[in-house]
C-alpha cells in the first residue's frame, strides 16, 4: 500500500507542467556613431554655404525653397505638371531667370540684345551665381543664401494695379499680390538687372549680380528689384 502512494505521488508531480520561465525585456541597441554622423549630415549649396536661413516674411515661407541639394538643378522633369516650380530651389529659380534671350524689349530705356548668350545655358547661369556668392561673401562675410532671402523679401511688391472693364470704360484698381507672384516679380528683377548691368561691357554680369544682391538686402534704393517695387507700389497707390 505505502508502494502504491509512492508511485502515485510520483506520477503526479510528473504530470505538473513545469513551471514557464519569465522572459527578459528585450533592449534595444543604441546605433552607432558613424552611422548618426551620416544621417545628420545635410549637403552644402556648392559645397560651400549651409541651407540654415531664416525667412522672416511669413508669407514667402511656404514658397521659398531651400531643400539642401549641393549643385542646384533638376532638369526640369515636371514643368509640365501645375505649380511644379515651388518644387524648385530658390537659386535654380534664379538661374533659370537669368537664362533669357534676348527679344530686343525696350528696359529702363535700353535696348536689350542678347543674341541668345545665356538662353539654354543652365551650367553658365549657375556658374555665374557660384561666382557672384563668392564675391558677396568676400564683402558681406555672411552666409550669400542669406542675403539671396533678404533681397527677395524687400523687392517682393505687395501691391498691383490690374485693369477692370466697367461697361465700355476701362480702369486700373489696386490689388493684392499672391506670394507666390511676389516671388516671381523679385527673382525676375534681380534677374534683370545683372543682365541690364553687364549689357554695356563695362562691368561683367557677375559683378552686377553679386552688387544687385548686396543692395537689394540692404532695401537700398539704387537697387534695381527696389525701384521696380517702388514704382509698382506707387502705381497701385495712385489707383485707390
């Protein structure tokens, strides 16, 4: 009988199951340094200047494009596509501007002639705004991305005329520019005035370019983008 216990008891704790052994937290694993150093690392505009500027207009923050990309063009892939352009970096803006024939227009009272020496030429316009930063670095001792921002947010207009059609009279009324137009007209002004500074030979057009971005950061009036500003804001005054 007392067997029979025993071998009872043993089959019985046989049959416990074993007890589940408590799992450890799992730790995660720091990464390492060489890989922390390369994902922070954002490229230079031309291997040169850092993308960190400060747009004080709030209303051009949403339209100027600093995406840090070291040699500013794209090739344009998406023209075709609505609003591709805020895709674009704000200094391949520049250069494409710059990139205009030349149609023969009567500016600030020159004749612009061109011959077609910068139109297509997307390598020589970037080359020719590598150059002008350099030459506004030497002067200013900043960041040229930064005075790039200055200069558009001070020859960007905030107001225009536009002609109304009353019946069969026809008059200007002042509006309001969108942002996205406030930048066009700024990049198109400091554009235009490298090419109306180096059309005459005296002074090349990365000369011109470097002095148009010098001055138009400072809200000075021998600048070209701020008297064109000027004139427009005035106009659209007068139209009120």
């Amino acid at each position: 009988m007392p067997e029979e216990m025993q071998q009872a008891g043993a089959e019985a704790k046989q049959a416990e199951p074993a007890p589940k052994k408590e799992r450890k937290p799992r730790v995660k694993k720091a990464p390492q340094m060489a890989e922390q150093t390369v994902s922070s690392a954002s490229p230079l505009l031309f291997d040169k200047y850092d993308f960190n500027v400060e747009i004080r207009d709030p209303s051009l923050k949403n339209y100027v494009n600093l995406r840090p990309i070291s040699y500013p063009s794209t090739f344009r892939r998406d023209s075709q596509k609505r609003l591709s352009k805020a895709n674009l970096t704000i200094v391949e803006r520049l250069a494409n501007d710059l990139m205009r024939g030349g149609t023969g227009g009567k500016v600030s009272g020159k004749v612009i002639r061109t011959k077609g020496r910068m139109q297509g030429k997307k390598a020589k316009a970037i080359k020719i705004i590598e150059d002008a930063f350099a030459i506004v670095h030497k002067q200013t001792g900043k960041n040229p991305l930064q005075i790039l921002v200055q200069a558009l947010e001070y020859s960007a207009p905030i107001e225009d005329t536009t002609r109304v059609r009353y019946g069969g009279i026809i008059s200007n009324i002042a509006v309001d520019v969108s942002a996205s137009r406030r930048l066009d007209i700024a990049i198109r002004n400091i554009a235009m005035a490298a090419v109306i500074g180096g059309f005459d030979g005296k002074r090349t057009i990365t000369d011109t370019l470097a002095n148009e971005l010098v001055l138009a950061s400072k809200n000075d009036v021998n600048s070209y983008a701020i008297k064109r500003k000027n004139e427009i804001e005035r106009m659209a005054r007068s139209a009120k």
